[in-house]
C-alpha cells in the first residue's frame, strides 16, 4: 500500500526558513514526478513546485528564488526560506507512482500546517 507521510510543518516568523519532508513507503512500484501544493483558507489548491525523477524541477511564481524542493529515493523535500505571511497554507505533497506497464496513479499525503506570522 501507498503511503505518503509529511513533517516538517509549524510556526515560524517572517523571514524564517522551514524544511517540509514526505516519505513514500510501499513497493512494487516505481516513483515518477513528486510535488508540493498548498491551500490556503478561501483559496483553491495551488501548485508550489513539481520535480520529475530525473531532477527537473517547477515552481510556482510566488516561490521561486524562495523555496527549493529536492528528493532523494522515496522522500521529496521543500526547504522553504524567506517566508512570508502569505505562504501561510496546509502543504500537501504528492507523488505519480507506476506499476508495471501501469499509467502513474496519484497519491497525496495528509498535509502539513506552515503558518508564517509574528
């Protein structure tokens, strides 16, 4: 079974830095593009960034120069710096996962609080 588990979330201060973390577990499958989303309260979900299992990254606008995501086998990371109050959203992550001669199905983790304020 899939599993996408977050951490990494919490309060922190403009201008702060925080590093979200999901872990994939399961097997039998290989891992395809992971990503970061974000929903703040009255917005719909927005991409932050995506990157591909050869390490081809996208961001949005808003974050570039700002955050970085990276992954390492079954993990996808974002180092967020710079924050500002409107980062402030429940990040969730994703990932496109394939069984063989599958097309990729979508899992998504629960989410993760980053909340940015003084």
């Amino acid at each position: 079974q899939v599993q996408l588990v977050e951490s990494g979330g919490g309060l922190v201060q403009p201008g702060g830095s925080l590093r979200l973390s999901c872990v994939v577990s399961g097997s039998g499958f290989s891992i395809n593009a992971m990503g970061w989303y974000r929903q703040a309260p009255g917005k719909q979900r927005e991409l932050v960034a995506t990157i591909t299992s050869g390490g081809t990254t996208n961001y949005a606008d808003s974050v570039k120069a700002r955050f970085i995501i990276s992954r390492d086998k079954n993990t996808v990371y974002l180092q967020m710096n710079s924050l500002k109050p409107e980062d402030t959203a429940v990040y969730s992550c994703n990932a496109g996962v394939s069984y063989y001669r599958t097309d990729s199905t979508v899992y998504w983790g629960q989410g993760t609080q980053v909340t940015v304020s003084s």
